[in-house]
C-alpha cells in the first residue's frame, strides 16, 4: 500500500530557483563539500516517535491527525503497517537512516514479557525491510518513561524492581538495535532525575545510575555490538531537575564514574535552549572533549519555554552547528536525527514531507555556508589573532605549566598595563551575515 499519495516519486533536488514544495532547493545528496558528499556528511535521520507514532496530541487536547498506517485490527497489524509507512517515507524522501525507541516499533503487551516477544517479532520486519531498501537504522533506544513503572525514573530508580526491569527493557533493545546493525545507541534519561529533594537520594540515584550505564557497557562488549553509545542531555521536562543537565554536567559525570571512554554526547537543539544555553554551545563544549557524537536537529520557540520539537528552519543556528561539525571532521558515526514534530494543526500526511525538506535543505544550506566560511578562514584569522599574545614565549611557559606568580608579577610590574584589544563582536556578526 502506498501511505504517501502525495508524493508519486522521491524528493529530488531542483536547485534554489525550483519553486516545487516537493523538491531540494539545497540538499544535493551527492554534490562534494569538503570531500564528502552531502548524504555523508549529513546522515539525515527521521524520528520514529513523532513521524509515525506522533497523533497531534498535546497537554490541552487529544491527537488530531488521521494516520492511514493507524488503521489496522491489531496493535501487531499497526505496527507491521507503520513500518511499511517507515521505509516507503524514507525512501520517497531520500533519507538513508531512521531512529526508534523499543516502544515506538513494537507495542506493549499485557507483560513485559509480552512486550519483549512483540519487539522480536517487528524487529524481524525490520531487519526485512532494511535489506529490502537499504534504508538503515541510525541509533535505537529503549523507551524508559511512558510505562507507569517509571514514573519516579528508570535507572535511578528508588525501587530494585523497576531498576531491574529497566535494566532487562535495556538489555532487549540493544539486541534489537544489534541485530537491525544499528550504528549507535542512545540513551536519554526520560526520568532520570527528581521532583523533589524531600524525597530523593541523591548520591543511590546517580551511583546506580552508574552501575545502570556500566552494565550496558559491559553487555556491549558481551553481545559484540559496535555501535557507539551517546548520552543525551536534557536539563528537565518531564522532571523538574535532569541528571544528565547539559554537556559539561554529563561529562563530569562520565568522568567521575570512569564512563568517559565509552560514550559520547547527542545533542538536541531544543534541549540547549531549555538549559538555558544555545544549540552552538552544547556543541562546542561537547566537540571540545572529543566527545559530540550525534545531534538530534530540532528548535523550540522563542515564546515557550518548554520542548516544542520544531522543524529547524533557523540558518543561523544550522551554520554555527555545522562550522562545529565540520571542524571536528563531521559525526562519525552519528548523524542528524530530525527530533521534530509537526504542528499539532498540521494534519496532512503531505505536511512531514514539508518539515522535513524544509529541514534538510536549511541544514544543507547550513553546511555550505560554514564550510566557505571555515574555507575562507573568516573567522579562524580573527580568533587566531585575538589569542595570539599566547604565541609568545611566556604564553608557552604558562600552558605547559612551567611557569609561576611571581615570574607573572616581575614582568607585570615592569611592562605595565596590558594592551586593550577589541572584541570586534559586531564586525564578525557582520562577516557571517555576508556569507548568508
Ligand atoms: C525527548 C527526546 C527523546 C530522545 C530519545 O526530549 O529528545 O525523544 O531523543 O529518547
Ligand atoms: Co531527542
């Protein structure tokens, strides 16, 4: 069956003078920028849970979308179908990768039990559909905060039980990320943090989050699975306070739990603005311990202070992102997963292909645009010569450590005030907006 009657064919690109709805104004999957093809570089993903299992529903109302791959007679028949919608969606629009949680593929069953046979049984699907199309599954994940069991976290559980269960619904999903030759595995901590101090433990929760994130670690290596491991920070929503804040605060905490060597971070856009920082600068703190694996591209709104999961259609915000990511040498074996859902009044099926074009040529355009500046060393001069006091012999001495107060204070006492040296914020705004 076909889902997406709207679109006959698959998306290709027409060039930024195409007026088509329907076509690439930027994304030319092939074209080489920097010695890799777009499709490379950019490793597009689309998000299983908003995409497929989105209905429109939010806080103040119930779903509003009418979704074709809904209407089977079984949770198992609808599940079967969503996948076909899956791979015809990625296929129409020329995305190599999507991403799930356990629960998005496969429904609950009446047991856990049950649940986990359902995932075996999708995952075979899956695995069919994949050498079908080619189309591959970019990271997995378990979904550890729907179920009523985790209402007080998965992981840093209070309760034995529930850390058990989680730790078994971790366990099934990594083997169904495995098996499907999923290139990552994401953790992000759904519950993993509190509401209240009055009732929580703050060293058992993050020291058996530890041992959670250990065990997954140590059964990696057991199973053979080669993907790499990301953590995904969030600060808070649906707890009031996340474990896994913001960038610095995961990897202080893979630091002071001996994790560091076997995760690296996803970061989400809308989960940087809701620390209160921006997207470019989760990134950059990430990209700077060698640790930015993977991103989930999505924007909040200016006006609300919660997850809103936009489309990311902001250019600025995709240039900054890909000046870091190209810098870095790209993402591994990470990608761009579009985190993003459509509006809850944007009902048309027809409507995830507008999102999701709309996002791919804004990051496309992105790339392009960071790498002339990166090629042209627009703003690496600048930087270069802002910091270039540290050139200098003592500059050396201080960062190798071999130098001392007192030698500072000799030579501070005779040279005297310290040059003042512009900023030049304003003058290097203007250089990025030439470029846009
Ligand atoms: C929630 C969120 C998740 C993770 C995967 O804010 O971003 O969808 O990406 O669990
Ligand atoms: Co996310």
């Amino acid at each position: 069956m076909d889902y997406f009657t709207e679109v006959k064919d698959v998306v290709t690109y027409e060039g930024p003078d195409s007026k088509n709805p329907l076509a690439y104004k930027w994304f030319n999957k092939d074209q080489v920028v920097a010695g890799k093809t777009m499709g490379e570089t950019l490793r597009y993903a689309v998000a299983y849970w908003h995409t497929y299992k989105g209905s429109g529903a939010d806080m103040f109302g119930v779903g509003t979308y009418d979704r074709p791959w809904d209407k089977g007679s079984s949770p198992l028949e609808i599940a079967a179908m969503t996948l076909d919608a899956n791979f015809e969606f990625c296929q129409k629009l020329g995305v190599d990768y999507y991403c799930f949680h356990d629960r998005d593929i496969a429904p609950e069953g009446d047991t856990f039990a049950e649940s986990c046979k359902n995932l075996d049984h999708v995952v075979a699907l899956a695995e069919k559909k994949q050498n079908e199309t080619g189309i591959k599954l970019l990271w997995g994940t378990a979904c550890l905060f729907v179920h009523p069991r985790y209402a007080c976290g998965a992981g840093t559980s209070s309760n034995l039980g529930v850390f058990a269960t989680a730790s078994s619904q971790i366990k099934h999903a990594m083997d169904a990320t495995a098996q499907l030759g999923g290139e990552n595995y994401v953790f992000w901590g759904g519950r993993e943090g509190y509401d209240t101090l009055l009732n929580t433990n703050l060293k058992q929760e993050l020291d058996s989050f530890a041992s959670f994130l250990q065990m997954a670690v140590d059964y990696k290596k057991k199973i053979g699975f080669t993907g790499q491991f990301l953590i995904e920070p969030k600060p808070c929503e649906p707890t009031k306070h996340q474990y896994d804040h913001d960038s610095a605060t995961v990897i202080s905490f893979l630091r002071e739990y001996d994790l560091i060597d076997h995760f690296k971070l996803n970061i989400e856009a809308n989960h940087a603005t809701l620390a209160g920082h921006t997207f470019e600068h989760e990134l950059a703190i990430a990209s700077n311990a060698g640790l930015l694996g993977s991103v989930d591209a999505n924007r909040g709104d200016v006006m609300l202070g919660w997850d809103t999961d936009q489309f990311p259609t902001n250019l600025y915000d995709a240039v900054y992102a890909m000046m870091i990511i190209q810098k870095q040498g790209g993402l591994g074996s990470g990608g761009l997963n579009f985190d993003a859902k459509v509006r809850r009044a944007s009902t048309d099926t027809v409507d995830l292909f507008h999102a999701h074009i709309g996002a791919m040529d804004t990051f496309a355009r992105g790339l392009l645009i960071a790498q002339q500046i990166i090629d042209d060393g627009a703003l690496d001069a600048e930087i270069a010569d802002r910091y270039s006091s540290w050139d200098s012999e003592l500059g050396k001495s201080i960062l190798a450590g071999t130098c001392s107060f007192d030698e500072l204070d000799a030579q501070v006492l005779s040279s005297g005030e310290p040059e003042l040296r512009s900023g030049r914020q304003e003058y290097l705004e203007n250089i990025v907006n030439t470029y846009i």
